[in-house]
C-alpha cells in the first residue's frame, strides 16, 4: 500500500530475468531542500510539475512514495527491455483522463485479466506500455518488462529474488536510505568492452556494481562499488580511479569548489572489492550546483557565438 510498503517488497515484482535495479523513496527525496530549490530557480520545471498535478490529480510531493526500476536482458543485444514500478495515491478516473488528453491515440490489450495501455508514445513504435497493478502501484514500460512484471505479481513467474546472482547482490547493499542501485555485469560484456577500448581492463574481473545513496546530516553520502575480481585486479582499479581524482584536483587549483569535490572523495579495496565514497555537504552541493549552471551559460554562449561566425 502507498505510504507503508518498501523499496524491496517492490523489487520482489521484478521478473527472474532481471539484471539491473534502480530503487528510489521519492516521498523522502521531495523532502529535501534542494529539491524546492530547484524549481524556485527554474521556472519551467515549476510550471511544468504544476501542469502535472493539475493534469494527473496528484502531487509528486505528497502522493508519490516509492519508483523502482527493472532492466532485463543485455545491454547492446536487441532491444532494451524493463519497466518502472511506482507505489503512490492516484485516481485512476483521473490519470486515464490525462491519458486521454495526451495520448489520444492510446489502445488497450487484456493480459491475464489486466488491461494494458500502448501506444502512449503517440507514434507507431508503441515501445511504452502502462497497467495499474493495483490500487496503489501502477507499471510503464517495455512490452515485455510491463507483462513480466504482471506475471510476477500475480505468481505466474518466478521474481528477481529467485536469481541466486542478484540475490546475494542484493544482500551487499544498504537499502536504508534515498536510493539504491544494483547492477550484475553480464558474462563477456566486460571483456568485448576490454577488445574494443584497451583502456578498460582495468575493469576486468568486475562482476557487479553497487551505488547507495542517501541525505543525513545536512550532507550526501554516496557508496559505490565493484565486486568481483582479485585483490590485485580491485587495487589496480582504485589506483587507477585514484588517478583520475588526482586529475579532477589539477582543475580544481581554477575551480575551488571542484577542488573540494575531489577531497570529498574517498577511494579504497579489498579482496573483492573497490569502493568510492563521497560526503558533499549542502553548502558544497550549493557550490557545485551554481558552478554547473555558470559553465552550462557559457557553453550556450560559446555555441551561439560560434554560430553566428558560420551565419556571417
């Protein structure tokens, strides 16, 4: 239900095939300062998550609680398939409404007693599939992510949880706070990758990736890491990431904000392991923020003036 379940009871929705996860509590990241912020600052945003809540009937802020995203299959073989969980309140009178306005052209297919919408893309690909699961989770995505997921739910196929590769990933994750990420890196993928670009065997043995993320103490904390490999093959890794930071420091001697990003950072291994943390306080998330937006304008300005050179 809205408002009570968990980022993992989601999760367990996910199809046995499933190879990457993206779990978020979106109700705690509304929360966040910054996030308010943002759309005093950016007029668009605003205006465009007002359009939203007057359209759909709901507000992100206090409707929606939790977003968690499925990948199957392997990245670069056919077409992508996966599909997005969100647990929230809605009115399903409401959102078809708004499907209606935006999506004129959308069909409906039954699917083992569930009604799935397509063609919501207005286009004649229909890649975007959506269904209300139940009163409170609704899914969108791929054909085959949007049914995979239905099966699950309905106990007609076997969960992501099942995988015995993603369930001991799973288990090396901190699920606690705004947002986690798992990823099994597929068999072969590492090494095509290694024979097109030599640069990147410093990744072999690397069988999986995590990323936690969370806000605490007026402060952001990410976890990242790879498992798998040797303790010599994960040192190798964290010396060469230890590298690029000390590159990152070199342009931080014009950019003080930059300068304290990479002191923020910390970077470490173990027998199978590499790990990245970085701490950045709100204060420094503030700095980094407007430094971005200065470099964005002078990126748009470059361009334009470039432009202008090739008119005349």
């Amino acid at each position: 239900k809205a408002g009570s379940a968990s980022a993992e009871a989601l999760v367990k929705l996910l199809p046995e095939t499933t190879r990457g996860v993206v779990a978020v509590d979106i109700h705690r990241a509304m929360e966040l300062a910054s996030v308010a912020k943002m759309l005093e600052a950016n007029p668009a945003a605003k205006a465009k998550y007002d359009e939203l809540v007057k359209l759909a009937g709901l507000d992100p802020a206090k409707d929606v609680y939790l977003f968690v995203l499925g990948l199957m299959g392997v990245p670069g073989e056919g077409e992508p398939d996966g599909g997005f969980i969100v647990n929230l309140r809605y009115n399903k009178d409401v959102l078809l409404a708004a499907m209606k306005q935006k999506a004129p052209g959308y069909k409906e297919e039954a699917y083992n007693g569930v009604t799935v919408y397509s063609n919501l893309d207005g286009d004649q690909k229909q890649t975007t599939r959506a269904a209300f699961l139940d009163d409170s989770n609704i899914v969108l995505g791929s054909d085959k992510g949007v049914k995979g997921i239905i099966d699950v739910f309905q106990k007609k196929a076997g969960s992501v949880m099942k995988n015995p590769e993603m369930a001991a990933i799973f288990k090396k994750v901190d699920k606690e706070g705004l947002g986690w990420v798992v990823f099994a890196i597929p068999p072969g993928l590492i090494e095509k990758g290694v024979a097109a670009q030599p640069q990147l065997k410093v990744l072999e043995g690397v069988k999986a990736l995590t990323m936690s993320y969370d806000h605490r103490l007026s402060t952001y904390v990410a976890d990242i890491r790879t498992m798998g490999g040797t303790e010599e093959q994960n040192k190798n890794l964290a010396q060469t990431l230890t590298g690029l930071k000390g590159l990152g420091a070199m342009f931080g001697g014009q950019e003080p904000a930059v300068g304290e990003l990479m002191n923020a950072i910390e970077i470490t291994s173990g027998k199978d392991y590499a790990r990245l943390t970085i701490s950045v306080t709100d204060e420094l998330a503030e700095k980094l923020g407007k430094l971005a937006q200065a470099k964005a304008g002078d990126f748009i300005k470059i361009n334009k003036g470039t432009a202008g050179e090739e008119i005349k």
